[in-house]
C-alpha cells in the first residue's frame, strides 16, 4: 500500500543517482500469483553524485533473497523500496521476489489480460516487477530470461536464444527501467518486414490473440510508413533487428513506447473496415506513429526526469502530428487538433488543475499525463518552429539528436539546441514551459492614409500557485484582404513579445479586413470582438483553411451564445454563409463536414461563464438543438446533394479521401433525420456494410429515440467483438437524450457484459456519462452521484484510471450554486473514502482547490 500522506516531488529537488547501473540481468519465473523475479544488477559508485544512499525503488514486492557481491546482504525494506549498506566500489546486487500478476488490477508493473502476462512501467511501475533504481535518468543494457509454458515470450531488443518453456532477449541500447517491457502468452503474430534506409532487414510482428488475424493489416502499414516517414522527414533510422507490436485487451493508456516492444491497448491497433470506423482507423495510425517515433524522442534520448515529460511527449504529438498532416490533409488534421485543444487542454489550463507544460512539483506522475503536457507540449514546439522557420527547426533536431543520443535529457537541453543553431535568446521563450494558463489576446486596430495598425494586448489569468504572469512570445500568423477578398498581405508572422505591441503595414488603399492567428499559430483565446460582417466575409473569402473554418465557428458561437443568453433566433447571416461553402462542391468535404460541426456544449458553457453569464446546461442542449433544427430546415434542398456527395462507391477505403466524404455523408444525415423522423438512418442502418456508417446511422437512430430495434440488432451481430460491444455501450449514453443518459449508464452497468475491471469498458459507460453534457449536469444531480459511486468502487482496482476520469468534475466552478454543492458533495464524498489511492487523493484535492 502507498504512503498514507503524500509526498510532494519538486522539481528544484533534482539530485543525481549515487551509483550508476552497468547492467542488468533479470530472469523470470511466472506464475499468476507467484512469479518469481530474479535480478543481477552491476553498480559502480556515480563520480557526478554527491548523496551515495543506496535506495532502490520496490513496492508490492514480497523479497526472498538479497545478496551483494555473492554473499547475504542486509537490507532496509519499507513500504516504498529498500536501502542497504554497500561498498565503496563496484558490485553486484543481486535479489530475489516475488508478485502476484494474477491479482494485480491496476495495471502497472506485471499483470495478466486475459490469460495473458504483460507489463506497463511507465512511469513508475517497474518498482512493482523488481528493486530497481526506478528513475529515468538511470540507463542501462538488459538482458533478460523468461521461463514459463507459453508459446510466446517475448521482451525488449534481440532474441537471444530460446528453448522448450524459455527464451532470452537482449536490448543493447541503454535504456532507463520505465522502457522495460515483458510479454507471455498464447498469442499469434501478422508479420512484416522493413528494409531501412542503410539497407538493414527488420522483422516486424504484431502479436494478438488468435482470432484477431484479420484485424492487423492496417497497423502493419501504419507502422511501415512510419518507419519510412521518420528515416525521410527526420533521418532517423531504426536500430534493432526485430520490432513488435502486442495487443492487450486491458490498458490503462493507448499504447506504450517500451524499446522494440511496444504495448498496445487493443483499441489503439486492431482494425477492420466491419468492426472500425473511419475514425478509429485514423487515430490508430497516428497512435502507431506515435509509439515508433518515441525510438527517438523518448528512447534515444530520455527524460532526466518526470518534470521533463514533456520533452518526449510534446515532440512526439508534434511529430506524429506532421506524420499525419503528411499522410491525410494538413488542415484538416490541424483543425481538428485545435477542436481537441480546446475540448480538453483549455478547459484544463482555465480551472483547478492548470500546471505548465513543465509541471515543477507532483505528488503522482501518473496525474501528469495530461492534455497540457502532451497537447500543449506539442504547441510549443509548433511555435518555436514557425519562430526559427523550418530549415531552422531541421538543424536544430539534427543537432539534438547528435549531442543528446544515449542521454537523459531536460528542456534546458531541448531549447540549448535552438538556440545554438540559431543564435536566438530562447529566455523568455522558455516561459511557455514554466507559466500556466491560457494566455488572452485582444487586438485593436487602425488605418489611417495608408497604413493599417494592429495593436495586440496579451495577458494571462492566473491560475493555481501563478498570481503574477509575464508576457509570453506570441508568433501571430496575419493576412490581409482587401474588401474584395483579394489577399493583400500573405501570411506574415508577427513576433509578440510585450504585454502590448502594434504592427504597421504599409501602403494599402483601402482599409484591410484581418485574418488573424492564422493556422492557430499560437495557443491562445483570441479576444476579440470582430464584426459579423466580418466573419461571414471571411467566412466566404479567407485563403487560409483554419481561418475560414474558425470564422464559421465564431458565427457558430456568437449565434449559439445569443440564443442562450437573449433567446434569439439562429443568425441568418451565418446560415447564408455556411450554406454558400456547402454548396461549394470544389471545398474538400472533409472540411465542408468540419464546418457542420459547431462548437460543444461544454465549449459553449465556458464561452458564456467567461462572458459573465452562468451557464445553464438544459438551455445550451436546448440551444444547439433548435439551431440543428434549423440548418434542418434551412439546408433542406441542399441534404440530398450533400447525401450524394458523401456517398463512397468504391471498395471501402479507411484513407483521407473517402472518410472526408463519409463525413460529409454523415453530417447530412444527422440534419436529415431531424427531418425524416429516422427514416434515412434506419435505411442506411439495414444496409451498412462498414463500421463508419453502420454506427453513424445508429447514433441518429438513438438520438431520434428510434433505437429499440437497431440497438438489439447491433448487439447480436456483435456481442463477440468486444471492441465494437465498447462502442454499443458507449454510444447508448453519449447519443442518448439528457433525461435519459443517467438512466441508461446505470442499466448498462448492470448488464451481464459489463466489467469494471476493463478500463475501455469502464470508460465506455462512464466516459459516455461525462461527456454527455447535459445529461451528466442533470439538474438533481444524479449524474455527479453516479460518476463518484462508481469512481470510489474503481479506485480501490485501478487508480490511475479512476484519477484521470475524476476530470469530469475539473470545470465544477463554471456552473450554478445549486450545481456546484452537487459537484463539491460528490468530490468531497470521494475524498473521504479511507483508503483511497495517492493518484486520486491528489486529483479530488486539486480539484476542490
Ligand atoms: N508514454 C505513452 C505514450 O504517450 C503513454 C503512457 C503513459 C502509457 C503511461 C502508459 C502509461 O505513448
Ligand atoms: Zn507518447
């Protein structure tokens, strides 16, 4: 068990390991509650340390044997690791434990999925398999022996040799504890192969239950053209000889970068165009993606630390981001990442749990594996790109990569590369990593005898622990359009770098209409109280993609905002101009799908709680229902044309192309069934012969409340497919009208095909239940009681998920009196549960400031 009081990590605090780690030997022996772990680990006394305690990390660990260079050695254990006297010269240490895999529910460390063994180490989760020094910074070369009577035994680097119950592997790449990985099971594998740039045979392999055959292709040309993509854009080649991939039906997270073996959540790999639809196909590749190029930026080169997490993660969105902006379209996909930057990183930077993209203190890492460090992460480094220009940025990764192979490095490190290659002062860069919030942008402007003036004010609110907050360089991507809407000024990057700064341009003759932040080059709110004119003349005119799409969603929001707030009607003026870019058949349909999507309602809730007013949900819902309604009707002529254009004909395809125009098909069909009662949906339902648009159809099924038949029907057809059955119960509550989405998560979490113990499960209903705007602030409060029930009963299995699911309570401070004590009574009803874990305790805390 954990530390009752929880300890605070600073990051100030940051000491070198007294000893470093030659090598390591493990061997395993398993057995679901009794696997011994045996280590063999030589250390030398670290010269750069001045505090030569020897602590190893070890929790949950039953210790059978401690021996330190062959003889019996006298440790100090307690519940968080051990210390013990050792020489003042090299030796080897050596242990034996034992753990109980079988009974370890919160998957970390080693555990079993069914029937099968493997591991998550990430962050801190190694000192669950063995007493280690379980810290980042504390490289080393494994090798590793696995005995048990499963056909498959897999770990991280080479084979090494094998024989009838054993096998051994060998990672020659140093590499720090929380890469550690193991697997054992009756699995089966899809095989690849991989010829790298310098002409080197790699064996790929994704290795998955049997049955799951059909279900790989997908990831293996995911992987394929990842491998390809980084030699080409990054020169980075891979360096084993062998790269496998495993599904795990029971995971925390998406997948894990564990050096040659990544781990997979099986959400996050298996495809089909019958059981996934275009969506999952898309973020499998980026998630693919995402885990090879961590054999750079994460492997290669480490963390010094937890504080430096996000020198690994932010770089490795951003780069799976390129990869994928390289593989669909760029500004789709950056469109779609700024939806998801507002969805859950602002609403995270505005509230009780804002931390800076390098957070400085923690109680437990895993709470820190946030949208902020991750999404944000990945915003820095876009703007420290535009800041220093791509050749700027090709240097400078060429240069980290050099000088930092085979290192544990921190963001000091990252942003030293840039400003070498570059000879830019990156200080108050810097504070992009140090200073928490969203900052505010609000413009002003002038023209008088030809010249336009943009004056921008920034300022940050403060947020937990951050009262004062300096200016932060802000890149702005301006255009300028004439009353034409010809462009008269390209894309210029304005560098903000005071509280407030005007820009002149020069020789316009008439005063200009500005399209700002283009491509969103900074993660910022613009405040600013454009005219509607404005917008809808952007709207039809901006040459930039984002821009045009965020003028729409201005409109959008303005209009939504005004009906909440006045009653009024749906503006004409925006519904003149959206329909003008949906008749546009020249427009991508992807975007033309992305300009139907209006803003969330929880996006709505803080636009009006920043505007003074307090959000009432039922009117936000009642909101974006009349102005669907209305597109409804005023789009009625133009829905079978929209129909048409969304129809695929070919052979299903999960590529950009086709599910743009799916998407497309699918947005008209949610207006049409607003029409047709349901008639349209239940067709396409019948008829469907891919996941993308036999679940679209359903959900408007269940939205119209048509959905008593279709949803049985999806059931039968695919109760043994336990990721599409994630996706029934899922949707039962997330498509479901408010008045009922308490209703239905409760009955559905008494359904016999329900496990708690299955975070994909666990996160289908309840996830569902908090997403679901209206219906989780049900005004009695019954959504908040059933979310804190079932988190307390989930916490004593899996912490970490239960902390991060404790979120949904995050913006509590947005809403009504009356809500706000539901919302705290449910928060404080969680923290008083005695035994509740580190990584909820801090989360509930936070949370309730
Ligand atoms: N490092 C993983 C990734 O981003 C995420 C992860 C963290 C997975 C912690 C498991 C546990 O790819
Ligand atoms: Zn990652």
């Amino acid at each position: 068990m954990k530390d009752a009081a929880p300890q605070t990590i600073y990051l100030s605090d940051y000491t070198p390991f007294g000893f470093v780690v030659e090598e390591v030997h493990l061997t395993f022996r398993l057995a679901p509650t009794s696997t011994r772990v045996l280590s063999r680990i030589k250390f030398a006394p670290n010269p750069d340390a001045t505090d030569k305690t020897f602590f190893l990390h070890g929790e949950d660990l039953k210790l059978i044997a401690a021996k330190i260079d062959g003889k019996p050695a006298d440790p100090k254990v307690t519940p968080e690791g051990l210390t013990c006297p050792v020489p003042d010269k090299p030796f080897v240490w050596e242990a034996e434990v034992e753990i109980s895999p079988q009974t370890n529910t919160a998957l970390e460390g080693l555990y079993m999925s069914n029937g099968m063994y493997c591991t998550q180490c990430e962050a801190e989760g190694f000192r669950k398999i063995t007493y280690y020094p379980d810290r980042p910074d504390v490289m080393s070369v494994f090798t590793v022996r696995i005995e048990g009577p499963h056909p498959v035994l897999l770990s991280n680097g080479n084979p090494k040799d094998s024989g009838d119950g054993w096998a051994e592997w060998r990672d020659p790449w140093p590499k720090p504890s929380y890469l550690f990985a193991l697997v054992a099971g009756d699995l089966v594998n899809f095989p690849g192969a991989f010829t790298t740039c310098s002409g080197k045979d790699v064996e790929l392999n994704i290795w998955i239950r049997p049955g799951d055959e059909g279900k790989c292709a997908f990831g293996m040309e995911a992987l394929k053209k990842s491998m390809r993509w980084d030699e080409e854009v990054y020169g980075r080649e891979y360096d084993l000889d062998i790269f496998n991939i495993v599904a795990v039906d029971d995971f925390n997270m998406g997948a894990m970068e564990n050096k040659g073996l990544n781990v997979f959540n099986s959400s996050a790999v298996l495809a089909s165009p019958e059981t996934s639809t275009d969506m999952n196909f898309e973020r499998i590749e980026a998630i693919i993606a995402h885990e090879y190029f961590h054999n750079w930026t994460g492997n290669r080169i480490t963390c010094r630390d937890w504080f430096q997490l996000c020198l690994k993660e932010g770089l490795t969105v951003f780069r799976d981001s390129q990869f994928t902006s390289d593989m669909r379209s760029a500004p789709v996909k950056r469109i779609s990442d700024v939806i998801d930057l507002r969805g859950r990183q602002f609403p995270e930077d505005q509230g009780p749990l804002s931390h800076p993209v390098r957070p400085e203190s923690f109680q437990e890492i895993n709470n820190f594996y946030t949208a902020t460090v991750y999404e944000k992460g990945a915003e820095v480094i876009g703007m420290l790109k535009r800041l220093v220009g791509d050749e700027g940025y090709a240097e400078a990764l060429e240069l980290y990569f050099a000088r930092h192979d085979g290192q544990a490095c921190t963001i000091e490190d990252w942003l030293k590369v840039f400003e070498d290659v570059t000879g830019r002062d990156l200080t108050q860069f810097k504070r992009w990593y140090s200073q928490s919030g969203t900052p505010r942008l609000k413009v002003a402007e002038d023209y008088s005898d030809g010249t336009y003036t943009l004056t921008f004010t920034q300022m940050t609110p403060p947020t937990p622990g951050q009262d004062e907050k300096l200016p932060q360089v802000l890149p702005i991507a301006v255009g300028l359009l004439n009353p034409n809407g010809d462009e008269v000024v390209k894309t210029t990057l304005l560098e903000m770098t005071e509280a407030e700064q005007s820009f002149e341009f020069h020789n316009l003759a008439s005063k200009p209409v500005p399209s700002l932040l283009r491509g969103f080059s900074a993660p910022v709110v613009l405040d600013r109280t454009a005219s509607r004119e404005e917008q809808v003349f952007l709207l039809a005119h901006d040459t930039d993609a984002f821009n045009r799409w965020e003028a729409g969603r201005n409109l959008a929001r303005n209009s939504l905002m005004a009906m909440v707030r006045d009653g009024a009607a749906p503006d004409q003026a925006y519904l003149d101009g959206l329909g003008a870019l949906l008749r546009d058949d020249d427009l991508d349909p992807a975007f033309r799908a992305l300009m139907l999507s209006g803003p969330s309602q929880s996006e709505l809730a803080q636009a009006l709680f920043e505007d003074g007013v307090t959000p009432d949900p039922d009117a936000i819902w009642q909101a974006k229902e009349t102005m669907a309604d209305t597109m409804a009707a005023t789009f009625r002529d133009l829905l079978p044309k929209l129909a048409f254009e969304g129809k695929v004909t070919d052979a299903y395809e999960p590529n950009a192309e086709q599910s743009g125009k799916r998407a497309l098909g699918a947005a008209a069909l949610s207006l049409m069934t607003r029409l047709d009662g349901g008639e349209a949906a239940q067709k396409q339902f019948d008829k469907a012969d891919n996941m993308t648009l036999q679940l679209s159809a359903l959900s408007q099924l269940i939205q119209a409340g048509k959905d008593a038949e279709a949803v049985q029907a999806f059931h039968d057809q695919w109760k043994d497919d336990r990721l599409v059955i994630d996706k029934w119960f899922g949707l039962q509550i997330g498509a479901a009208q408010p008045d009922q989405v308490v209703d239905r998560a409760k009955a559905l979490s008494a359904h016999p095909a329900f496990d708690m113990k299955n975070p994909n499960r666990f996160r289908a209903v309840f996830g569902a239940l908090a997403m679901n705007h209206a219906g989780f602030h049900r005004k009695d409060g019954a959504g908040y009681d059933l979310l804190a029930d079932w988190l307390i009963k989930l916490d004593a299995m899996n912490p970490q998920t239960t902390a991060r699911m404790c979120s949904a309570f995050q913006t509590w401070k947005r809403y009504d009196t009356d809500r706000q004590a539901k919302m705290k009574a449910a928060l404080e009803r969680i923290a008083s549960q005695p035994k509740l874990s580190r990584d909820t305790t801090e989360m509930v805390s936070r949370i309730l400031g």
